[in-house]
C-alpha cells in the first residue's frame, strides 16, 4: 500500500489582538498582505471546534510567494490564554524562522519599530548569523543571514 504523500505546508497561524499591527509588523520584515477577509458560520466552528465564531484573518506571503503566515482576530468567541510572553523554552508553537539577506540591518529597522531582540545576534559555525526578536504583541520570530562561504 503506497503512503499518502505530503504535497507542501501552506500557512502558519497567530492570533493577534491587532490584526493592523501585526500585518505592519510582518510588512517591515518583507511580507506582503495577500488578502483580508471575515471567516464565520457554522462550518469555520466545526474546523476549529469552538462552534460559533467569526474571525478577522489576513493572509500574509513571503516575496519568493511559497510561505504564507495568517493572522487571525478572534472576534468570537473572544480568546481564552496569552502565550505571548512564554519564554523560548515554553511547550508547545515557538516561532517563526525567516532568512533575510541582512539581519543586522534587519535587527536595526524591527527594533526602531518596537521590537526587541530576545538575546543576541550569534553566529553558528561557518553557516549562519542568527537571533530572536519579539516583535509587536509579544510574537516571537527568528531571523537568520547565511554566511556566503566563497
């Protein structure tokens, strides 16, 4: 019996309390908003298991188009737990990892606009330059600059 095959990841998740907030924030990074919509009914509930719900969601893409990031507004029912300051050592969904091309100038724009690194930018072996940065509400992401081994 042959295996079901994967034919690729679509998209990422967060629930956000700012949906304009997040969209400027993974704007400044470089992704592009794809589109902007009010997801509710019956059959949105029965997906998630939580009934009745209306949420607000953006669709977020990277500039190469292959990985997209939603972010959702919970509007109903109202959300429940805030994992926003867990530490990177938390169970459960950490982050989101992006290769830029200049994480130091990368850093510098995020910061000036709120964000903080979590530690500091490291450098692993011959092959990356990476970091965490919580950005707007708390959402962690990495950033990663591949080291060009000419």
């Amino acid at each position: 019996m042959e295996k079901n095959k994967l034919l690729r990841m679509d998209n990422i998740g967060i629930v956000v309390e700012s949906l304009d907030e997040a969209i400027s924030f993974f704007e400044e990074i470089g992704l592009n908003l794809e589109g902007r919509t009010v997801v509710e009914g019956e059959w949105a509930g029965r997906v998630t298991g939580l009934g009745s719900q209306r949420v607000e969601i953006a669709m977020m893409v990277t500039p190469d188009g292959h990985s997209r990031l939603e972010l959702s507004r919970f509007l109903t029912p109202p959300t429940i737990s805030d994992h926003r300051t867990a530490p990177v050592n938390a169970l459960g969904y950490l982050r989101v990892m992006f290769t830029v091309e200049d994480i130091d100038g990368m850093v510098s724009g995020l910061t000036k606009c709120g964000a903080q690194l979590v530690g500091e930018v490291v450098q692993y072996e011959d092959s990356y330059r990476l970091c965490y940065i919580r950005g707007t509400e708390g959402i962690l992401i990495g950033l990663a600059e591949q080291i060009d081994n000419k």
